[in-house]
C-alpha cells in the first residue's frame, strides 16, 4: 500500500490481512517538488535526478525487496488524481474511483506526458485538480519508481484512508471484518433503503 502526503510517503506492506512492515519515509509530494523544481516541466537533468533520489531512497527499504507481489494499492489525493486522469482518458462509464484499476504502464504514460507540460498546461488535463498540478510530477514520479523497482503490473485505487480505517477500527472493536464483499454490499442495500430479505429471495 502506498500514501503519498506533502512532506511524506508511507509504504506499507499486508499479507493475509496483517501488517508486516510499514515505513514513513521523510519526502511527498511538496517536498519534491521544492527539492528538484518540478512546477513546470522539468528537463531531463530534473528527471535524472528526481529519479535517482527516489530509487536511492526505496532501495534503502530492506523488506521492499523480498516483496512478491504484482499489484499496489494506492490510497491519498495524488494517487486518486492518477486514477481519474486514467478514467478520462478512457472514458470509463462509471463515476467511481473505489477499486479502479489501472496497469503500471498507464501510469508512466501519464507521467510522461505531465512532466513536459507548463503548470498551466497540466491545469487543463481532465482528472487532474487544479491545486495538485504544479505538484503532481512528483508524486506521479514517486509511484513511477516503487513501480520500477517492484516491478509492479497494476495499481489499485483505494478511495478510503486513514480517517475511514479509524472509524471502522472503533466501530469493529479492532477485529477485521471477515467478509469484505458481504459487508460492502450490505451498506449499499441499507444506504439506499432496500428491502434486503426481498433482494436475498430474487438473488436465490
């Protein structure tokens, strides 16, 4: 799982449901931006450098290389940006971000393409906020890398965070919801006032 704030990025790994190693490294989306200048579109020195710095940084993170896995989950403002600017592109039908997945090849197509553009350029890209464009490049940058390095074939867009995981930690007395599936579709059923022993009797 990955969360990219403004001055930090949090890279968490969970196995059959259980935390085994997280991590808080000290840059995000701001702070990089700051550091390498990536406001505007940036030159290939910029990119060398951006990228070396994050791959630099990543690979210090012993556990990410015994890894064994091919899909990320990513969670926050910067990553959900990623998903929607995919979305338009592909004039995917659906209004919903929760669960939309995308290749790690979409990904670094988007990059390319905002890393030569003019903040007010990247202003006019669909699914990109106005407020994120002049620091987009790099957070798109730092997923870019954790793809590279784990080589990472798809990313998984997750619309909760912290706040939702909270609230269902006190609501659940910390135990894991055991089925995941059952318990979304509940909540759809009862937000939206449906009869569900007559929706269980026309599923059967």
């Amino acid at each position: 799982i990955m969360d990219i704030w403004g001055a930090s990025t949090e890279l968490i790994w969970v196995k059959d449901r259980a935390l085994k190693e997280c991590i808080s490294l000290p840059f995000g989306a701001i702070t990089l931006t700051k550091k390498f200048k990536l406001e505007n579109s940036i030159s290939s020195e910029q990119e060398k450098l951006l990228n070396g710095f994050l791959l630099e940084n990543f690979s210090k993170v012993s556990w990410l290389k015994n890894l064994d896995f091919s899909t990320l989950i990513g969670i926050g403002g910067s990553i959900r940006n990623l998903g929607k600017i995919s979305r338009k592109k592909k004039n995917h039908p659906l209004n919903l971000i929760h669960n939309y997945t995308m290749s790690s090849k979409y990904v670094e197509d988007i990059y390319d393409e905002v890393k030569i553009k003019t903040n007010e350029q990247r202003r006019k890209i669909k699914g990109l906020s106005k407020v994120r464009a002049d620091i987009f490049v790099g957070a798109a940058g730092t997923v870019k890398s954790i793809i590279t390095l784990c080589k990472i074939k798809k990313i998984t867009i997750c619309r909760n965070g912290i706040r939702e995981g909270l609230l269902l930690s006190e609501l659940f007395n910390k135990k894991p919801i055991e089925n995941i599936l059952d318990f979304s579709i509940s909540n759809v059923l009862m937000n939206n006032n449906v009869n569900i022993n007559h929706s269980k009797h026309v599923y059967k």
